[in-house]
C-alpha cells in the first residue's frame, strides 16, 4: 500500500494507491482542528481545498517543501553537555 500526505493549515489530505489491500478510499480530507481523530472524511464536502491538495501532492516534494523557517548556526557547548550528548551518542 502506497499512502501519501500533505498538510496545508488545519488540512490533511491522504492519496491512497487505489488498489490498497485495507480498502482504504483513493483520497481522504480531515480538518485536523475539527476532527483530529481523523473520522470524517471531508473529500467530498470541500470540494476546492481537495483540488489544491492534491495540486500541491503532484507537484511532488521539492514544491511542497517549506524553506527552513531559519538558518542553522554554531553555539559553543559546555563541557558538561557535551558529555551528556556523547553518552547519548549524539556526538562521538
């Protein structure tokens, strides 16, 4: 089964590969502030926000990708820290 997503605000559009073995319907459309359990699938009542979903899902995801909201930089880390990160294998 070959399931993708995309979010834009509140939605959540879902393409699955029709010929899914959980029978699971070809697209599916939550309002994640309204039903964020995912129950009611919304596909069929809106109509426009499905249509640019599933725009933004062909475009595939170098157009869907968000910029990093900012650029990484350096900070200087204490000793202690760094030993607490080596031990938990962040750093070697």
């Amino acid at each position: 089964m070959i399931l993708t997503a995309v979010r834009s605000g509140p939605w959540k559009l879902i393409r699955a590969n029709p010929d899914n073995h959980r029978g699971l319907p070809k697209i599916q459309l939550f309002n994640l502030e309204a039903d964020p359990l995912e129950k009611k699938n919304q596909a069929v009542n809106e109509k426009t926000i499905r249509e640019e979903l599933i725009k933004v899902l062909q475009a595939g995801p170098s157009r869907a990708a968000k910029p990093p909201a900012t650029k990484p930089e350096e900070v200087e880390i204490d000793p202690e820290t760094e030993e607490q990160l080596r031990s938990l294998g962040y750093t070697e």
